[in-house]
C-alpha cells in the first residue's frame, strides 16, 4: 500500500490551528456518522474512528460503552472509544461481553472474548489481556468475573485483574439469581453456590436453588424433592422437608407448604403455625389465610391476628390502597420495610356485612356496613362507608366525621357536577362536597356541620371567603359559613373582586351592561351602565407567568373598570370603597400588578404609545412604546421597526435598538439582530455572541452554537467562546444519532480534514468529499 | 362482534335532499329503499320487510354475513377461511321464527328455526324444537334436524347426542355410523392429518374406538384435551393420575416408574427415559435408539427440518437418523448441526462438514460454516476464516476460498447458471454458485439489466458487462445504463450532458433511438357533453361504446347506473329514470329518486336495483324494471335496518 506523506506547514495558511503532522491525503473524507467516518485512501474504503487514531476496513459490532469490534487485515479486532486497539487485528472471532444497567451502574460491565484457532481469551477495554485464547469457552458470568471453559469443566477469572479466581473444576457455572455476585456451581450433577472469590457458600449437594426475597437475606433449595430455606451464608433455616417454601409474613418468616397445606415457620426451623390452610398469600407484611374457605390474617410475628373465619380480608396501607402483594424492596442491600406494605386496617367481610380492624386484629367498626372504602385526603386515611344505601365518612377510629346521609362523596370531576376549591385558601381541607343525586353539597368536616345542602351542579369558591353557587341557570353566593350572601337568580352574574367585595353584572332589555360594586351585605358601593365587567378581562402583562390565570380582582387596593369598546374612560379605576380613581393624563391605565401598571398616551387620534407607571402615576417605563408583549419573563418593547427588552418593573436590558429579538425555542437565549447581523444574549439580555453573524444555529443537545460570519463557519460555546473559530468555508457536524457534533468535516482553502472537539485536526486530508454516488 | 348502526347513512335523498312531509299525520305507511332485493315498511309501531313484488317477507333482520368456504388444509393442517363478498346473506325473524334470505332475495333457510347461529364463522347451528343441527354458511343442511346435542369433527363426521348418549353420525352415509351409546367424545380435528380414530367415555373411564365402533384402546383412562394428536402417539390419556403414552400400534403402554420424559418428536417418536437415559420407539412400536443417550435433540437451526436427531452421550454430539442408523457416532464436542444431507461438526474450536456417511468432506476446518439460505436448489455453505467469507458447493466438490467480506443473493441472473455477489471493502463482482468467477469484483455498483447482463458502475462510470461472452459489452463511461423504456429490447446509456442518451441492442452495437409507443385510444362509452350558448353549465347525453349517442344532451345532469342497469336523467327539478337503451322506463318524471348511497358532488355514477323508490310531490312509489309500480302506498321514507345488526 503505498501512502503519501505531506507537510501541511509547507502548504496550508491555517498552521497555527494544528500542530504540524504528517498528513495523509485521501481520496475522499466523508462526514462522521457516530463512531466512524467514511473514507477513501489508496482507492480502499475504509473508516476512519472518532479518536482519528484507527482505521478499519469494516465495522462488525458495537456495543453499550461504544467499543467497536472491526475488521482489519482480514482478521477481528476491538478498539476503545478512546481509540485504543484493545485486542489487535488477528482474531477469528470477537464477541462484545457488555452490560448497562441505568439504576444499577454496579451491575455494569463490558469487555471482548476474542477467538483465535478454535480457543477463546478475553480483552478489557483499556486493553489489558484478561486471559489468553485457551479455553474452548468463555462468557460473561457476573459484572466481575467471567467464566472459562476448559477440558470440559469450568472455572472463572477476575475481569479486573485477570486472576484466575476458580480453576475450571465444576460441571457447570452460571450466575446465580438467588443471591448477588455468585455462582450456581454443578458437580456429580449436584448444585451449589460459591462467592466470587471462589469460596464456597453452598457445598455442591443440592438439586436446585429458588429466588426468595428481593433483598437477597434468603433462599429456597431443593434436596430429595423437598424444599427448604437457606440464609444469605448458606445455613440452612428451615430443613428440607416441604413441598414448597415460601416467603411469610414478615421479613424472617416462611411459608411452608406439607400436602397442600401451609402453616408458618421462622428462622430457626420453628413451627410457628403448623400447615393448616389451604391457601396462604401476603398482603404486604401481613398473610391472608385460607381454612375452610374462610379468611383470617397471620401478622409479622406469625400470629393469627384475625382468625379463619370471615368471607374476605382487605388490607388497606397509609396511602388507602389495597395491598395485593409481598413487599417489594427496590434499593439494593435494604432491609427496611417500605411503608406501603404495612397495612393500617383490614376492611373484613362477614358474609354481605363489612367491618373495620386494626393492625393488630382488634375490631375498630362493627359489621354493620354494606360496603367500606378508603378514601384518602389531605393525606390522612379515612373510610368511606355505606350503610342503607346511605353514604358517609368515617375516621379510622370510628369517629363520623360525615354521617351517613348522602349518595356519595365528591372525589373528581363529572359532567353534570363540579365542586372548584383551588382558590379556597389554607381551609381548604376542612371541605368535603357531598352529593345527593346528581347535586352538589358542601360539608365543613371541622366543624361537622352541612354548610351546604345538596342542591347545587357548580360549587366553586372564588376567595377563601366567598362561595359562587350554581343550580341549573340560577346562580347564588355564600360565604364560607354557608350563609347565603346572595340569594339565587337567574341568570344572575356575580364575581367576588376580593374576600369582601362583589360585583354585580345585569344585561340590559337595551343591550347595555350595568355593573356594581358592592359589598358582603349588598350595599352598591358604585354602580355604572358603562362598566362592561367580564371576570377573565384583565391586563395580565405585568404578571408573573404563575399569577396570570387569575380573574379580574382588587389589586394594589384598586379594580380597574373596564369599559365598553366605546367608552373612552380606559383610565378608570375604583377603590374599595367604590370612590372613582382617575388617572389623569392617561387615555389607557391597565389593571395594577406589584404596583405597576401599563399605562398608554393618544399621540394622535390613530397612534397611543405605552410605557409603564406607578400607583403615583410617575413614569416608570416611558411612554415610547407601539407595543408591549411579553418574551419570556421579560417584556419586548416595540418602537416602529425596532424592539428593546425590558423587566417586569420596567428596567432595560436591551436598548431598543435592534431589528429583531426572539427567543431560542424554550433555550435561556435570546437571539438579537441588527442589520441582518446576529448576535445571542441570556435571558437578562446580556451579550453572549456580538450581534455579528450572518446566522447562529444552537444545539440544544450540546449547548453549543454553529455560527456563520462572513460565509466562514465555526463553533461557540454556550458562553460565547469560539471553540472552533468561524474560519471554515464548509462544516459538517457528526450525524450519528449519539448526539456528539465532533469530529467534523470541514474545509479550508481546498482542503477537507477533520476537527475534534478540541479543534485538533486528524492527519487526513483530502480535495474531495466523499459525495452521493461514492 | 359489531353493531353496525345502519340509519341516516342509508336514506340519502337524492339532490332534492328535501326532508318529506314532516307535518303529515301519522299513522301512515313510510318504507324504505330497496337493498339486497327486500324494502322496510313501516306503519305507527309495526314494521315488516317487503320482498320486490311488494309482498311481506319477514318481520326483522337481525344479521347479516357474507358465506365462506374453506380451502383445503395444508401440509401443517391449516386451512383458510374465504369470504363469498359477492353473496350476502341475511338473518331475519318471521313471525318469531328465524330463516335466511340472501341479496337475491331468496330464501336459503326457511323462517322456521328458534335460532340460527354463526359457529367457528363456517357454520351455522340451527335449533328448533330442543333439536339441533349444523349447516354450512350457504344454508346446506349438513345432518339432520333430530338430535338434542351436536359437535363437529369434520364436514363429514357429526359427534351427536341422542337419548342422553353420543354417537357419530356420517353425512356422507346419512346415518348413525356409531350408535349413541357413549358419554363423550373427543376428537383432535386440528391435528395436522385427521385421525381416525375417537376418544370415547364410557361409565367415566376413557379408551379409544375407531369409526367402525370397534374398541383400539380399553376405557380404562382419564383425559383431558391436552396433548392432543392424531398419530399412533396417544398422550392425552392419564391412568391413576399418572402420565401415559400408549403406541396405537402395538397397544403398549409407556409409564413411570420405568419410562418418564415422554414427549413425541418431531419425526413421530418417542423420545422417553428409562434408567436415566433417553432413547427412542418408532410410531409403529418399534424401538428406533436403545436407552443410552443423556439426551436426544433437534438437530437442525431455526429453519431447518429433516430426518436427524443429534445424540449426546457422554458430552460429545453425534447424530441419529429418524430409522435408528448413527449417522455420527458421538464423538464431537460442541453441537452437530444437520444442514439437509450434510452435517457441520465441530473440530477443536473450528467446523468442518461431514456428509451423510458421517465422512469428512473439507480439506481444511474452518472459522465458521453455516447453510446459504435455499434460493438454490442445492445447498451451499458458507465458510468463515478470520473475518474473510467463501463458499463451497457440494454438488461438484468446489471450494471458493474465503477472500470476501461479504457474499448475498444478487437480482443479477444469467442462463445456466445460478449467481451470488462477493464484496471486499465496497468493490462488488459475481461468482456462479459452481465456483466460477462471473465478474471480477471491481465495481462500485452491480445491477442487473436482463438474463447475462449486468449494469456495472466503476469510478470511470457506468457501462454494461455480458456474462456468457465474458467480455464488457458497453464500455464504463456512461453516466447510466438501462432498459430503454420505449424498446425494452435496447439498453440506453445517458451521459450527464446528454439524457436522451445512446441506444445499444444486446449485442452491444449502437443503434437509432426507437419510436415512443403510444396505446390507440380504445373504443369507450362515455358522458357527453355540450355547451349551451349564454349558460356556463353544459347539457349532458350518452354515446355508447360504437359511438352512438343513446341519450341526446338535453340533460342538466345524467348518473350512470355502474352496473348498466341504466340512468337517472334530472331536468329542471324533475329526474327521469331511463332504461340501459336510454330510452324512458315511465312516462312520469319524478321530483326525486331515492339511493341508498346518495351521490357526491360531480360524481356521474351510481348504483341502485329495482324496484326504485321515486317521490312526485307528496307520492312515493316504487317503480320496477319494468316501468310499472308496486302496489304498495308510501307516505315516507325510512331507513332500511334502522336497528343496526350483529356482523
């Protein structure tokens, strides 16, 4: 192969970009595509890797931690992501032994079995020989070591050191399930277990072993067709002599099953409830057991808390949902009992009649309802209970906090019925809607008392003191006593503004809105025929993005009053007493926010400008605006064909003095332009890229900018520094779908070679890129 | 199932779209459009079906279906089920009484069942009376109406249940075949092959009769309809509990404590362990392989099916054909495959492949051998050294050395022989399935073109190889070269410069560009059209396919009926209905036709039947093929199958 070597300081102008090296000219580079890059040397294809260290002729695998095995000289091997050649090009055969597991990064792994003239070897990736190719086997075992088969039997090897840790002696090897980093091993067909090290934890005298428990404390055996326990050392706990084991109530008890039927042992092989039932399942910590198709309950301590003789047992936990099954410990190595497997009470059936125990089996309720649920609130558990068709609530010590009296309890939504509490203040809690029908009720669980009764479709509460009632096309106000502040009307409109103000719409026979301010007991406080009050028209501008849903209220202790289209008092507001406030000077002031307000000045009868003021009518913001709207937190100024960047309170971040700004689609950037130059800034409007490109793309995924200026590409960074110099006629970036844009592809003069992150050049070059047809 | 609701969907009032009579007192006789040969009458609460003489013909319909037959099952036993979408059939009630009528509004099964129902969307079970009886989709009674239960085991064959005990009654002999004398029967109709012979109870034991009743296996098992098969393999019967098999043949019985592990090959064995071992017994009875092997497997990949079983023994492999003869003592370690006649065996580490007497056949052991998928009629293997691919053909014994880093089917094809592609870094050539070098391997692209010519794409350009004369036929200079559209007997080659390109016939000699063929426009029936001096809309008329125009243009719209039972003609507000010969089938124009489908803007084909249901002012009336009108007085339209039906 002949190749040819090239000075690049002999010939290229951009020396100081790469250090100089000799340079491979190719007959065509091709752009990265994930690990590997197209590429024409000597008129072979080939693929150049990422670190622009290897060449391989063909890719045959890769695998999680983005080593690759290729082929070179005709033969196998393996390279790193770095760009190590981890098993040199001579194999028969590479296999990629790798693991990934996103919870558990203990449980990870990766390493290459190589195959040479029939025999197998192992490779780490940072090229380390983990065992020469002698063994007519080798496969992965556990995260730390793998098995190696030899003269028939097997052994096992540390991936780490390449120790052999057991001599292959056993029959057979295979990771265990049953307990972490361990092997099942096999000899004389016999089963047993041994550590890592090679130490032996089960002598090899078993016929099996089963999966008990997540936390690994024990185990199920076999011997002679009859099962037992093992802890996690290998003792045994209960003795084989079971049809099955299985895990008991509680984290130390077994479930052992003689004849079809299953008492209760613990760990020390004691018979704490001999077999007895004819079906045994965990609820939980707790057993539900089965004795003459009745049901009872066995507690952690193996104690029949609840004896065999009801028709159904449901465990409830601290959450008010059934436990179904055993508990499940998801952290590696915890002992901890999750809390949602404690059961808090048992809903017990007795024929159709059910009742309520505790945790300890003592009888909380008697039978004497048709039907109990959980119904959690507010955290708290508490039963929902029927009896005579009649529905209530119950604390979980029998306290009634809502009598039996209603059809049911509002949990959600429905078509017909709504009850709306969001805005119902710290006593939120204290409200519980009932229903009677299809009708709404409301009931103060503090103080025990209906507030009110079942007769509405829409409770809604607008403050935490005023409740807006709808039945049907009537609509009434309450306050949060239930006392009807305002009695049902039809068609009637009311709003609460504030906790103790209301206002009052009427709709005209003529066509026109007459609306009143009034207070609690009714009195008009102000009352207009050209206050076109609607409860979602308010000027949310000057609102945080999390206030903006909120309705038309008193603000900075004033209610704008909005008037109908014609009206030309837009600079009206009112107090809380009903007393005008004019802002003078102003044909348009908008609903107060923090004390700031937009406030808008007719220039001509065709033009208003806006600015912002204070609630002393002193200028924040000067009134020099066409347009106010919001950019993200801020606001966007716009004066003729030029925008600016303002807060909130008015203080400017842009000067209004560019063609554009606009936000870089939900990035904390904001992308300014200027005489069809481009610049970025943060979100404070600070000046990240100088408004100097012809155009700036940002990569979401690398937090990188691909800028062009003055038709030269290159790369920023996120806080504007020029990683890659905007000096390259063409770039293209990595395509590989790992998201990485290096290396690239780019070209200068007419040259294409190839940049690393770091801008370092590979030692390839070429005049051609690798187009369509090659 | 699906309801379909049939409603608004399929009264569609025709263009005058007018909602008819809302205001008219009721009760009044309303009826809808015919569909599938019946029309729906209705009067206050009452609504009946009417046939086209305008007869009543039953009272509902609660389904509808469209019949099946079955083909043939296959070599594995399964057979499909074909839908007769040209037939629809109807389930309808008369008088509370169930029948079928069909859309040529005849009846296939009387109205005189209690129910009718679709079973396994082939048949249909009839009751009445407390009997019962199958009959195809068609409505052909398959056995007669007279038993109190009835199963299927095949077309032929009926389980029946007369007197409280089952028989089996014979279609084709028309009588019990065997007497009902039984408690049950069990029958595995969808085994592979039919069996023939039955599972029957008797006093609560289960044995096995043939079809002649003469008992094959005493009633002394349990059963259940697990295992079920058709062979001489019995393993759905259980004797105290306990796992049997029995051979039909010989009536031997196979159980524990001597045998156990029993499962049946895919050859037809028995494959079971005695005294720790595995060994095999024939379907006739006769023992295959003694009780010897740790373990007796499948031989072959995923794909593959044959007469050999690999035999473990000791830890090393061999392999057993379906007669019992070791074809391979077990003598390998690793797994030996079977690959039709051939096997590949392990060699330390390596493969090698051995033929049918178990000989060796490779010189050398390879990396790796595997099958060639089987597009060839003979089979190929493919050798692996290092990362290097070849091939051999057993067929002539010649081995193609590993030199390629691929080696795949090609769309290329040449007489007499049969072609695969080798690459190496990119660079494709051809090699004959015999071991001969067809086309060096130096081309970016190979394309087949015809038989013995291939497209080939080098970095000079693209030109045409001839694979019988070995030699470039059209030199790599050209930009492309393909099949001439206009002449696919000349091959075009097109320069960058130049799309329209040289010709080249198959010899590669350059000749004139051919002629762009165009089809002679065919004869055809048409609308025709034509413009009215001061009117943007033109009048429409007919020509038929001679060209003879059938209907003057004096129409403002003209629907053709796609079936050429004729033509709605609408002038002014009025329609005519007009014959297939264009020629009026009434004197009465009406003011509007109802379609169970209404026609869409600009559409100018329709599909109705007759009778026909037309409006004059308040008077609807149904007008028949023959241009006279039923005797049934309507004052409204109604849907059809306004209750929707069971599908």
């Amino acid at each position: 192969m002949r190749k040819r070597y090239i000075l690049t300081g002999l010939l290229l102008t951009h020396i100081s970009l790469y250090a100089q090296q000799q340079q491979v000219v190719a007959d065509y580079l091709g752009r990265f595509d994930g690990q590997l890059a197209p590429v024409m040397i000597n008129r072979q294809k080939q693929w150049l890797h990422l670190s622009g260290k290897v060449l391989v002729d063909k890719l045959e695998n890769q695998g999680y931690f983005k080593t690759i095995v290729a082929v070179k000289h005709n033969a196998y091997g393996a390279v790193s992501h770095a760009g190590k050649i981890i098993a040199p090009f001579k194999y028969d055969e590479i296999n990629l032994a790798d693991e990934k597991d996103d919870r558990d990064s203990s449980k990870n792994y990766c390493f290459v079995i190589t195959r040479l003239n029939g025999k197998y070897g192992a490779a780490d990736t940072l090229g380390n020989e983990i065992c020469p190719p002698i063994y007519t086997q080798v496969e992965p075992a556990t995260p730390h070591v793998l098995k190696m088969k030899k003269d028939g039997r097997w052994g096992w090897i540390d991936i780490k050191t390449g120790k052999i840790l057991q001599e292959p002696i056993y029959e057979d090897a295979e990771k265990s399930y049953v307990r972490d980093y361990t092997i099942e091993i096999k000899k004389a067909g016999k089963a047993g277990l041994a550590a890592e090290d090679g130490t032996i934890i089960v002598p090899t005298e078993y016929e099996s072993f089963n999966y008990l428990s997540s936390n690994n404390t024990y185990f199920g055996f076999t011997a002679k067709g009859k099962a037992g326990v093992m802890d996690h050392d290998g003792r045994i706990v209960v003795p084989a002599s079971y049809d099955k084991c299985s895990m008991g109530p509680g984290s130390d008890l077994f479930a052992v099953t003689q004849n079809g039927k299953t008492g209760i042992v613990d760990a020390h092989g004691k018979t704490l409830l001999p077999p007895q039932y004819t079906e045994a399942s965990l609820m939980g910590i707790v057993m539900k057991v089965n004795k003459g198709g009745k049901y009872g309950v066995v507690n952690a301590a193996g104690k029949e808390i609840i004896p065999a003789q009801y028709s159904d047992i449901k465990a409830v936990n601290a959450e008010g949902r059934e436990i179904y099954d055993g508990p499940v410990i998801t952290a590696p190595g915890s002992t901890a009992t999750p809390v949602l497997a404690i059961p808090l009470v048992f809903l017990v059936n007795n024929g159709t009649a059910t009742g309520v125990f505790d945790a300890d089996g003592k009888q909380l309720l008697p039978f004497a309802y048709n039907r109990i649920t959980p119904f959690l609130r507010e955290r708290t558990v508490y039963l929902e209970v029927e009896q005579q068709g009649r529905t209530g609530l119950l604390g979980l010590d029998g306290k009634v906090i809502i009598p039996p009296a209603y059809d049911g309890l509002m949990s959600g939504y429905n078509s017909s019925y709504s009850y709306l509490d969001d805005l119902a203040g710290e006593n939120k809690k204290n409200y519980l809607a009932v229903l009677k029908g299809e009708r709404l009720g409301l009931f103060n669980t503090a103080t025990g008392k209906e507030i009110l009764p079942a007769k509405y479709n829409w409770i809604q509460w607008q403050n935490n003191s005023v409740l807006f009632l709808r039945n049907g096309d009537t609509t009434s106000m309450a306050d949060a006593t239930g006392k009807i502040i305002r009695e049902g009307k039809q068609y009637g409109f009311f709003t609460a503004v504030d906790t103790n103000r209301i206002v009052e719409t009427k709709y005209n026979d003529d066509g026109t809105t007459t609306s009143a301010l009034t207070d609690i007991a009714g009195n008009v406080l102000y009352s207009s025929n050209q206050w076109e009050f609607k409860e979602d028209r308010a000027t949310r501008l000057l609102m945080p993005e999390s206030t903006r849903r909120r309705n038309a209220q008193f603000s900075d202790g004033l209610l704008k009053v909005w008037g109908s289209y014609s009206s030309t008092r837009n600079n009206l507001f009112l107090d809380a007493n009903g007393k005008e406030i004019v802002f003078d000077g102003y044909s348009f002031v908008g609903d107060f926010w923090n004390g700031l307000a937009l406030a808008g000045k007719d220039i001509t009868p065709n033009q208003t400008l806006y600015g912002i003021i204070n609630r002393n009518k002193e200028v924040v913001y000067p009134i020099t605006a066409d347009d106010l709207t919001t950019l993200g937190n801020q606001i966007l100024v716009k004066q003729g064909k030029l925008r600016g960047l303002i807060t909130r309170e008015g203080k400017v971040l842009l000067p209004v003095e560019y063609s554009e700004i606009n936000d870089l689609y939900g990035a904390p950037f904001f992308k300014v332009g200027r005489n069809n130059k481009y610049g970025i800034t943060d979100t404070l409007g600070r000046i990240i890229l100088p408004v100097e490109f012809d155009d700036i793309r940002y990569r979401e995924d690398n937090k990188l900018f691909e800028v062009t200026r003055e038709g030269k590409n290159g790369i920023a960074d996120a806080t504007g520094k020029m990683i890659i110099p905007a000096i390259f006629d063409e770039m293209e970036t990595n395509q590989g779908y790992e998201r990485n844009l290096f290396p690239l592809l780019v070209k200068q003069g007419e040259w294409y070679f190839y940049l690393d992150a770091q801008g370092k050049s590979f030692p390839y070059k070429s005049k051609k890129k690798k187009g369509y047809d090659d | 199932m699906t309801i379909k609701s049939i409603t608004a969907r399929h009264i569609r009032y025709l263009l005058a779209g007018v909602l008819l009579l809302a205001a008219r007192i009721l009760p009044a006789q309303q009826a809808s459009v015919f569909s599938n040969g019946f029309a729906r009458v209705e009067e206050g609460e009452k609504s009946w079906y009417i046939d086209i003489s305008g007869k009543k013909a039953f009272d509902r319909i609660l389904a509808m279906y469209h019949p099946v037959t079955t083909t043939p099952a296959d070599e594995i036993g399964h057979s499909l089920i074909v839908p007769d979408k040209e037939t629809t059939m109807m389930l309808v009630t008369s008088n509370g009484k169930t029948g079928i009528v069909n859309n040529n509004g005849k009846w296939v099964l009387p109205a005189e069942y209690d129910t009718i129902e679709m079973k396994w969307k082939t048949y249909l079970e009839l009751r009445r009376d407390g009997k019962m009886a199958y009959a195809d989709t068609y409505g052909k009674l398959l056995l007669p109406l007279q038993f109190e239960d009835a199963g299927i085991l095949d077309d032929q064959h009926f389980d029946v249940k007369t007197g409280g005990k089952w028989g089996i009654y014979s279609t084709a002999e028309n009588k019990l075949l065997i007497p009902a004398v039984y408690e049950s029967f069990d029958y595995c109709g969808g085994c592979g092959s039919k069996g023939d012979y039955l599972f029957a109870q008797q006093n609560g034991k289960w044995g096995i009769i043939d079809f002649h009743n003469n008992i094959l296996i005493p009633f002394e098992y349990e059963h259940e309809h697990y295992f079920m098969r058709s062979d001489n393999w019995i393993m759905s019967l259980k004797k105290n509990g306990q796992d049997v098999a029995i051979n039909l043949e010989n009536k031997k019985e196979y159980a524990a404590p001597e045998y156990t592990d029993m499962t049946v090959t895919s050859n037809g064995a028995l494959k079971a362990r005695k005294n720790d071992k595995y060994g095999l017994v024939g379907e006739d009875g006769r023992q295959i392989a003694d009780f010897i092997y740790d373990d007796i497997t499948d031989a072959y990949n995923e794909q593959g099916y044959g007469p050999y079983l690999r035999i473990m023994q000791n830890g090393k492999t061999g392999i057993l054909r379906e007669d019992g003869k070791v074809i391979i003592p077990p003598v390998y370690e690793g797994d030996v495959v079977a690959a039709g006649e051939y096997f590949i065996i392990p060699v330390d580490g390596n493969y090698n492949l051995a033929d049918s007497t178990g000989k060796k056949i490779l010189p050398k052991d390879y990396t790796a051998i595997t099958l060639m998928d089987k597009r060839f009629e003979t089979p190929l293997f493919k050798l692996k050294q290092k990362a290097l691919y070849g091939f051999y053909n057993p067929a002539n014994g010649k081995i193609v050395e590993p030199a390629f880093f691929d080696i795949e089917g090609t769309t290329v094809t040449a007489p007499g022989m049969d072609l695969l592609e080798v690459s190496y870094q990119e660079m494709y050539g051809l090699y004959s399935t015999s071991g001969q070098q067809v086309l060096p391997m130096e081309y970016k692209k190979v394309e087949a073109l015809v038989p013995g010519l291939v497209a080939v794409k080098k970095e000079t350009g693209a030109g045409v190889y001839d694979i019988m004369h070995k030699k470039m036929l059209i030199p790599a200079i050209y930009n492309n070269v393909d099949i001439s559209e206009a002449d696919t007997n000349l091959l075009r080659a097109t320069r960058k410069e130049d799309y329209a390109g040289v010709f080249f016939n198959f010899k590669g000699m350059k000749v004139p560009a051919p002629k762009e063929k165009l089809p002679p426009p065919a004869a055809k029936s048409r609308l025709l059209e034509k413009k009215v001096a001061g009117s943007e809309y033109p009048l429409y008329g007919y020509t038929d396919n001679s060209g003879k125009i059938i209907i003057a243009p004096i129409y403002d719209r003209l629907l053709v009926e796609k079936n050429g039972r004729g033509f709605l003609a609408q002038r002014g507000g009025e329609f005519t209905v007009l014959d297939a010969a264009g020629k009026p089938l009434s004197k009465q124009a009406f003011d509007d036709v109802m379609l169970e489908e209404a026609p869409g803007y600009g559409v100018t084909e329709v599909q109705y039947g007759f009778p026909l249901l037309c409006r004059t002012g308040d008077v609807l009336q149904y007008l028949t093929a023959e241009g006279t009108f039923l005797p049934v007085k309507i004052t409204g339209v109604v849907p059809f199958n306004p209750y929707g039906t069971i599908e």
